[in-house]
C-alpha cells in the first residue's frame, strides 16, 4: 500500500524512516519533507503544503493512508476534510485537537472528567487575570490558550514575571487570537514525563515512554525550546505508575471524550508532572506525536508500524500488540545558530554518516540546495543512539554528533541525564 506522511520535521522523518521498513509499504510520501526525506532513497518527498492539495493527490496516487505529524494542519480540520472525502486519515479531527488547541478547553474538560491537573482560571480581561495572580502569588503559571508553537507558556517564579506575561499576552496581544484569553494555573514540581498513545476512537495502545528536554542548555538552563533531545523508555514511569496514568489519565480521557460526542483518534500526547510523592498530573494534552521524542520511539519500535497504523484507521487497535526493542535509546538535537529565537539559516551541513544498525541521523529543519545540504530552520538533525544504557546509547549518539559539521551548531550534551542519576 502506498502512505502519506504529513509534515516536515525530524518527527515526520521518523515515521515515514519507520513505515519505509515495513514489507507491506509500497511507496512512503512526505509532503512537504526535508533534506533528510529528500536524501533517503526509500521515502518519496512532495512539495505539497495545503490540505486540499494533500487530498488531490491522494486521490490521484491511490494512497490507502495518510498520517498527520504537526497540529496545525490537525487543528485546522484537514482529518475532518479528508474523512469527508472517504480517505482514510490518522490524526484528531478539528473537535478533538482542541485538546492541544484551546488550553481552556483541555482545562475544563479536565475538570469536568475529574483528570488531575494543576488548578486553574480562564481570563480575557487584564485586571481580573493581574488580581487573580496577586491573590494567588508566585511561582505562577501563565498559558496563551491557542497554539503558539511552544512559546504560549510562561513558568513565572516572580510576582513581576507572572504580571508581565500577562501584559504582554492580553494587553499586547503578543500572540494575536491565540492569546485573547489565557490560563493562569497553579505551578506544579516534579519531574516530567512524556506518555504518547495512539487511539482508534474506542481502543488505547500506548507506545514507549519517553522524556523531552526542553530548555536550550546543559543542567536544564536557558530558553525553552521545541525539545533538545529525548530518550526512551523514561524509568521514572514504572510499570505501576504506567497503569496509574492509564487508569487516572488516559483511560477517564478517551472515554471523556466519547461521552462529549468528541471521539478521539491520532495520537495523545499527555505532558505529565509528578511529584516527589509520585502523583502524576496532566501539564498539557498535544494531539500528536512528539518532536523530538518521536525519533528515539521510532527508533526502539521493532513491530511492523504499517499494520499498526492501519488497525489504528479501521478501529482494531486491540488486536495489537507492540513490540519495542529493549534498549535505550537517545536522542540528541543539534540545532542551528541563534535557536530558539532567530535560527540562522543556510549553514552548510557535512559529515552525517550511513545510518548504523545502533545510530541513526533524522533531519528536521533541512534542505537540499544545488546537491548541498544546508540547515533551514530551528532544530536540524536528531541523532539517535541505542544501547544497552543510557550511558551506552548516549555515548553512541554523541559520537555521531562530533562527527557532524555546520557553523554554530547548537546541542546538550546530557541529553538522558535523570536516566543516569
Ligand atoms: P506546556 O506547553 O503546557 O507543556 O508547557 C511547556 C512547559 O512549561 C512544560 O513542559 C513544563 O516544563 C512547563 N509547565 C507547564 N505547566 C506547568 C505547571 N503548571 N507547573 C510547572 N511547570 C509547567
Ligand atoms: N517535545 C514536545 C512536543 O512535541 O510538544
């Protein structure tokens, strides 16, 4: 069967590397893709941006299935569009990835299902949101309620910070409608976890565990960012708290939102908190696989991930079972000069090696200009180390990393750290 991948991050490059092996993959095409896509001989790249394009040409290809990476084009409607086509589409329609594109919705859905997450109040006027943090001190927590490519949340130690987040949202209107109204919540501490399923409307199968790491710099410090790097499986979810996240959050969610009339379909993605008593919290619903913690999933993923996706479209998730290669695996980001702010783009990129059965090179933000390959955008590539440790996995992703070359690369180098102390 031929499938479609939408997107063009390391995120999509992972899948579409995935479901290139599987026997029953005819043709695996990415629109729009990457340099990586582009490079790799078993992937075909399209330059199709547009959800009625994407359509078009599925119908023309004959493409029994299409996979959606990023929210936008999910929260935007296109599996809405495409079903209204009768193609076969995984991802949330517009109604169900309100759960990554309204905090307020996800909130008070949260709520209204009794899922543990930080307290919290809505506001669309200033002076409300400015007493309701005065009332409530610092440290405080600060969200645009629409998307706003991971820049929407301010985690406020300061009664000043927390005010001027909300100035800059309401008043300035920093983030356009996205930040019309805003969440104010409780902070919460703890270590994070990101805990991904794929869900058929009514069955649940969870993939590997997985932890991002989201600030710029070593030891956690700097800007946050889309993600530096990410490992699998994440050993602060144990088997015991990986059945209590099933139990209190992910399972009262699918069914949550059934009762609402809202099944949901695609990935969940639950941001979790948990504290040093080891209760687990909901920070964040995203309606879609992670990036970058999708590379270092996909690389431990030993099961067959088109016949996956096609029980996950025709609603038979719970005749699956998956099989994940028991190693860790490690994936470090090298981003270009001046991310998270303002990336460079342009800088030549030398010396990826051949993909090795115990590292692999996933591109994000590349391209192919005249045979060369340059970056073109944020976060480039994602090395991906496996081994028996974290220690080992990491040791084979950075050695891949030295080897690879552009002018001001940026990257961590303790990416997998909380898997060693
Ligand atoms: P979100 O996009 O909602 O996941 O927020 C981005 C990041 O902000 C999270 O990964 C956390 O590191 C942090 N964060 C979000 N909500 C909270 C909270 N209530 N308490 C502490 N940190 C938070
Ligand atoms: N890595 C965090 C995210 O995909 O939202």
């Amino acid at each position: 069967m031929k499938i479609l991948v939408v997107g063009s991050g390391g995120r999509e490059h992972a899948l579409a590397w995935k479901l290139a092996q599987s026997e029953r993959a005819q043709t695996v095409f990415v629109a729009p893709g990457n340099g990586g896509t582009e490079l790799d001989t078993r992937l075909v790249t399209v330059d199709l941006h547009e959800p009625q394009a994407l359509a078009d040409f599925v119908v023309a290809e004959h493409i029994a299935l299409t996979l959606v990476g990023p929210e936008v084009p999910l929260a935007a409607g296109i599996v809405n569009l495409f079903r209204s086509r009768g193609l076969k589409i995984f991802g949330p329609t517009r109604e169900a990835a309100q759960l990554e594109s309204s905090k307020d919705f996800a909130k008070s859905f949260m709520q209204r299902h009794g899922i543990p997450t930080a307290k919290y109040e809505t506001f669309s006027d200033a002076a409300a949101a400015h007493a309701y943090i005065d009332a409530n001190g610092a440290p405080i927590v600060i969200k645009a309620d629409g998307l706003a490519a991971g820049k929407g949340v301010v985690v406020a130690m300061t009664l000043d910070e927390a005010h001027g987040a909300v100035e800059h949202m309401l008043a300035d209107n920093a983030f356009g409608d996205a930040g019309a109204r805003i969440v104010i919540e409780e902070f919460l501490a703890g270590e994070e976890a990101s805990f991904i399923v794929m869900c058929d409307g009514k069955n649940v199968l969870a993939l590997a565990t997985s932890q991002d790491h989201k600030r710029l710099k070593d030891h956690d410090q700097g800007p946050n960012t889309g993600g530096m790097g990410a490992y699998s499986p994440a050993p602060i979810v144990t088997p015991s708290m990986h059945a209590r996240v099933m139990r209190e959050i992910i399972n009262p969610t699918i069914q949550g939102m059934a009762r609402d009339g809202i099944p949901f379909t695609g990935f969940l993605y639950a941001g979790l908190m948990i504290d040093a008593d080891g209760n687990p919290r909901t920070l964040e619903f995203n309606c879609r696989m992670g990036d970058p913690e999708t590379q270092p999933i996909m690389a431990r993923l030993k099961s067959d991930f088109a016949t996956v996706l096609e029980h996950a479209c025709n609603g038979t998730l719970d005749t699956v079972e998956l099989e994940w290669d028991r190693r860790t695996a490690v994936g470090v980001v090298m981003a270009a000069a001046g991310y998270p702010d303002s990336p460079r783009k342009g800088d030549v990129i030398d010396g990826i090696p051949p993909e090795a059965p115990e590292c692999v090179t996933f591109h994000a933000g590349t391209r192919v200009v005249g045979g060369t390959l340059q970056a073109n955008g944020g976060r480039v590539l994602c090395v991906v180390g496996l081994g028996d440790s974290v220690r080992m996995a990491q040791k084979r992703a950075y050695e891949t990393v030295e080897k690879i070359h552009f002018n001001g690369a940026q990257y961590r180098r303790d990416i997998g750290w909380r898997g060693i102390k």
